[in-house]
C-alpha cells in the first residue's frame, strides 16, 4: 500500500511540474525561444563535432564490411 502512494504522489508531482513548466513558457515567451536557441546552439556547437569521429569511424566500419561481404560473394 505504501509503495503504491509513493508512486501515486510522484505521479501528481510530475504532473504538476509539466503544468508549471507549461505555464511559465506561456507566460514567458521569449524566454523559452532564447533557451531552445541556446540548447540547439550548443548541441549544434559541442555535441555534433565531438560525435564525428565516432560517427566516421563507425560509417567507414560500415562500409569496410559491405565490400567485404559484397567482394567475398563476387568472387563465386
């Protein structure tokens, strides 16, 4: 019983989070578009490149290994 009020209250807690958040961006606007732009830029700026070399190095795995596979069935 006790376990299924804890879950029940952090239900309604998480609820009336998404209704608060909700509201200030109503209220604020210009506000809430400036924070997005600022988190696409970041991720734009940061994030991206410092994923690429793990990107490229996974895409050329990738096709390192279609050849292969496509060299080895050619040669039948």
């Amino acid at each position: 019983m006790r376990k299924e009020r804890r879950g029940h209250q952090s239900t309604v807690l998480l609820a009336a989070m998404a209704v608060v958040f909700t509201l200030a961006l109503v209220i604020y606007p210009k506000v809430g578009y400036e924070a997005g732009m600022q988190g696409l830029r970041v991720c734009w700026e940061i994030i991206i490149p410092s994923l690429l070399p793990f990107l490229s190095s996974r895409s050329c795995f990738w096709a390192w290994a279609w050849f292969a596979v496509s060299g080895s069935s050619s040669n039948r």
